[in-house]
C-alpha cells in the first residue's frame, strides 16, 4: 500500500530541493501518495494562514510529512518558525529530533559517522517567558529553559535505543558546570537509563567542549544526547564538519508513532540563491531517506544513502536526476 505523504515545500529554495527528493523516491520505487500543502511565509503573506487547526488536524491523517524550507525576509522573524515549525514539532509531539553526520571532516582523512539526538520539544524553545518595560531603559526580557524529566528521558532512551543498533555508545552533551538544575536533571535521567542498558558505553561532555571535539576529533561520538538549544547548534556545527549544510538531513520524529513524523533538511530556505539551481538538493533527499527508512523501507534508503554518497555535479536538478539514475538501476 502506498504511503501517504503530507508535502510542504515551503518558501525559497524548499519546494525545488523537495521536487528533487520526491523524483528520487519516485525513481527508487516506493508507493507513494503525496498530497502538496501550500504552507510558509509566502502563504502567510497571502492570505495570513501560518497553520490553522483544521490543517494541523488534517495532517495528523498521514504516514508523514516531507518538508522544504520555511521562512521568507519579508516575515519578522519567529512569525513562520514558532507558528508553523515549532508548532508541527510541539502539537505533533516529535520529541526527538534525530540529525545524522557522516562524512571526513576538515583536516582528517579517516570518515566519521555519528548522530545526533536533539530533544525537539522542550528548552528556551518553549516560549515561556516574557517582556517588561518594553523600550524603556529598564527594558526585561525572560526567556527560559523548560526541562521536564519525561522529556529528557524519552529522548535520551531514545539515544540508547540508537546506540543498540550502532556501535554502542551514547555521549550526553550538556553544560552541568553552569546549568546546574537542568543539568542535574539530565544527568540523573542520563544515568538511569544508562543503567538499564550495560552493553552500551557511556561519556559526558560540556557543550563547548564537545564544539572542540565535533572539529578536531569527531570519531569519539556514536550517538550524542541533548537538549533542544545545545542541539540546534551543535548539528550546525555537525553539518559543517560532514561535507557542508547542504548534506545535513534530520527526522522529527514521534518513536512512539501515535501520529506522522516530520522530516526536513537541517538548511533553511536560502531566498538569495532561489531559482539559480544552486541548491543542493541532497539534504531534502537524504531527509526523504530517513522518512521511507522510518516508513519501513530500509532497503530503498539505504540505496538512496549510496546514491548521494557517490560524487555529484551541475544544477539542484542536475544533481537530483543524477541520484535518481543510480537508484533506479
Ligand atoms: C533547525 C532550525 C530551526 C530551529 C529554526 C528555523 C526555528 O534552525 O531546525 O535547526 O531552531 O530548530
Ligand atoms: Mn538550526
């Protein structure tokens, strides 16, 4: 039967690198049913729909969403990404947001294979928070960390339920030096966890220190744990150290699959480069690798992983008929 797929290309480059990543799961032969949302920034401007409930409810119906890019200059910022994206991560409860890295990182010649378990609904990204005396000289602004000890355990077994089926090791990244009660809550989750699986290696580092080691010695790392600020910047990092932000891939993922996953390129919708063909595509398609992987079919991601692993040339639609020619073969 086919998968029934809710796709957002979004604003920018979106829509052109998930056209690339839709023909390659075409090529590769997956069932797929696609229904297209004109959803972002563009659409906001429009008409002033970010994301209504009726369409949040109707894309809870899927299997999963493949998303572009969201987010245009002519929105303040905050306005596409709190009422759209993070409103899919929150309401559609996808608390682990899993980024893979595997490339050779500047200055190393040996590749490099480890993921990333960012908690996806918690943290600064929360909202809570505030303003007072808003222009004025005593001007406040609040912003803080949510940790709830259920959000930080699921997404650390999560880890561990990785590790298991990898080489078997989970790094928790964190800042305990500083962050003493959120810290010390993740630690104590981290341990406990850790407990209930023995076979699986163990290490802590502090997130500025793990900035070190992600460039100058990221073979250490398996699976690395953390929360939702540290993790959105470290998979930056992570990107830049795996062959760039145009191989980045990420899964937002609900593991307990009480409804549709949601899985985008970690880049952001580029409008400077929109329509050049300077897009590279293989981020969404790596990205539509990991929603068909999670949709059961591992043995067409696992083509499609060795299609964009090969060299690439030319335009985003270059790019994507090449991949699509070697998975189809
Ligand atoms: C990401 C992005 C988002 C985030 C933005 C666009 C809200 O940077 O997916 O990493 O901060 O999570
Ligand atoms: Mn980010």
């Amino acid at each position: 039967m086919a998968h029934r797929i809710a796709v957002i290309g979004g604003d920018g480059i979106g829509p052109e690198v998930t056209a690339e990543a839709i023909k390659v799961m075409q090529a590769v032969g997956v069932p797929l049913a696609l229904t297209h949302y004109d959803l972002g920034g563009k659409r906001y401007l429009r008409d002033g729909e970010i994301l209504s409930d009726a369409t949040l409810a109707e894309l809870r119906g899927y299997d999963a969403i493949l998303l572009g890019a969201v987010g245009t200059p002519e929105v303040p910022p905050g306005v596409i990404e709190r009422g759209l994206l993070l409103k899919m991560r929150f309401d559609l409860d996808l608390y682990v947001n899993q980024r893979p890295f595997a490339g050779t990182g500047p200055g190393h010649s040996e590749p490099h294979d480890f993921v990333v378990i960012r908690e996806n609904t918690e943290g600064p990204y929360v909202g809570e928070g505030g303003v007072l005396r808003k222009g004025t000289p005593h001007e406040v602004a609040t912003q803080g960390s949510v940790n709830t000890r259920m959000g930080a355990e699921r997404a650390i077994r999560h880890a561990f339920d990785l590790a298991m089926k990898r080489r078997k090791h989970v790094t928790l990244v964190h800042k305990t030096n500083v962050l003493t009660f959120a810290g010390d809550l993740w630690m104590r989750a981290f341990e406990e966890v850790a407990a209930e699986y023995p076979q699986v290696g163990t290490a802590y580092n502090h997130v500025d220190a793990a900035c070190i080691y992600f460039v100058q010695d990221p073979h250490r790392y398996d699976v690395v744990v953390t929360d939702n600020l540290f993790g959105d910047i470290l998979t930056d990092l992570g990107g830049a150290v795996s062959g760039g932000v145009g191989l980045a891939s990420s899964a937002n993922l609900n593991p307990a699959r009480t409804g549709p996953s949601m899985f985008e390129p970690v880049h952001g919708s580029a409008p400077d480069i929109v329509g050049t063909g300077k897009a590279d595509p293989r981020a969404a398609i790596l990205s539509a690798a990991l929603m068909i992987d999670f949709l059961g079919e591992s043995a067409a991601a696992e083509r499609i992983r060795a299609a964009c692993a090969e060299p690439v040339s030319g335009s985003t639609t270059e790019i994507g008929s090449q991949i699509s020619s070697r998975v189809a073969g």
